[in-house]
C-alpha cells in the first residue's frame, strides 16, 4: 500500500481587488482542497496575505516556510491556482521548478492546469516558461529595432524638455513680484500651459527647478 503524499495547499492575496475577482483566499483553499482530494493527498493549508503586490522574499514568508517544508521531504507537492501566487516573474518561476526538480517534489496549478507530477505537464511548463521568455526578448529586440530606426532617420531621441522662453520668463517676473513655487505652479495648469514634457499639470518642484537651472540662467 502507498503511503498518502503530503500537498501543500498555498493561497495568497495582495490586494481587495485580487480578492474581489475571485482569488479570495477562501475561494483558493477550497479549490486547491478539491484538487487534493481528488489526487488522494492529505492537504496542509497554508495561506497569507499581504498588503501589496511585492512578492520580494520578505514579502512571502509563508511561502518560504512551504518550500522548506518541500526541501526537507515533509511535503511532496505545492499547490497553487496560479503562477503569480508563487513567483514574482518568469525567471523565478524556472528558478523554483529547477529546485523542484532537484529536491523531488512537484507543483500543479489549478487554474493553468499546469501539472508537474507528469512528464507532459513538466514539458507543458517549460514550454511556458520559454514562450514568456521569448516574448519578453522579442518585445525588447523590437523596441531596440525601432529606436535604431528612428534615430537613422534623424529624430532626436529623449524626452523634450524644452520651455518656450515667454514661459521662463513668467515664472521668474511672478517669483520677483512675490509669487510662491505652488501659486506659480497652479496658475500655469490652470491656463492650460504645457510642462516642459508636454504634460498638462504643473507642481512647486518643477518651478522651483526651473528657477534654480543654470539651463534658463540668461533668461530674466
């Protein structure tokens, strides 16, 4: 007779949001206790929630406690409905399934029906990995390609940071006469004048740097 296999079940919420879509920790643990059940696996419940999206490690110590639990053979699966419930990215993703297949446990996701206890579902899987890779680098290839292109055709790249001079010389005759950084900077919004990058709201900050530029020095 075999021995009953150990399944963690590991649920995670980041925001309201996240839960109101329906991966509420709750609708998480029973989902995962069905696929446990129906595996024949006895079911460790482990669950967190935190108050952002930050899956840095310190953000997950739950997790962290799960995948020890893996590493020391006390558990011989972990279960999750999604990738994004266990990795912050593609790369630690394939970090965490080399682990797997290292150390000899497994990993199924309910909602991609991504299931590594099989050959076909580890090929499955790296396959995934491997598309989001390739995507990834391809975006990156093309955004290279089309900035190379531009820049042979002669556009100037880079952000325009340029003022017209009627613009820096309202701003410093209002800062003589008195007028503060916020009351410079809510009256240019207000009348509808473009910030130096095109944007439609001015803030304190930015007159302030303008005023202190060695850029508009010459301009009174």
């Amino acid at each position: 007779m075999n021995p009953i296999r150990t399944a963690i079940v590991y649920a995670r919420v980041s925001t309201e949001e996240q839960a109101s879509k329906g991966a509420s920790l709750d609708a998480q643990i029973q989902v995962l206790s069905q696929v446990a059940q129906f595996r024949g696996w006895n079911a460790v419940v482990m669950q967190e929630q935190a108050s952002g999206k930050s899956m840095s490690r310190k953000a997950r110590p739950v997790l962290n406690e799960a995948l020890d639990m893996l590493t020391a053979g006390a558990a011989h699966y972990l279960l999750a409905v999604r990738i994004d419930r266990i990795s912050r990215s593609v790369e630690d993703f394939a970090g965490l399934m080399g682990r797997s297949r290292r150390e000899g446990w497994a990993m199924v996701l309910s909602e991609m029906e991504l299931d590594t206890t099989t050959s076909q579902g580890e090929f499955m899987a790296n396959v995934q990995v491997s598309v989001a890779q390739y995507e990834r680098r391809l975006i990156g290839d093309r955004t290279r390609e089309g900035l190379a292109q531009r820049k042979r055709e002669g556009v100037k790249l880079g952000r325009h940071t340029e003022l017209p001079v009627g613009v820096v010389k309202r701003i410093k005759t209002e800062r003589r006469h008195g007028a503060t950084y916020t009351a410079i900077a809510k009256g240019l919004t207000e009348d509808g004048t473009p910030t130096a990058q095109g944007g439609a709201r001015w803030y304190p900050a930015t007159v302030k740097k303008i005023l202190e530029s060695e850029v508009w020095a010459r301009i009174s």
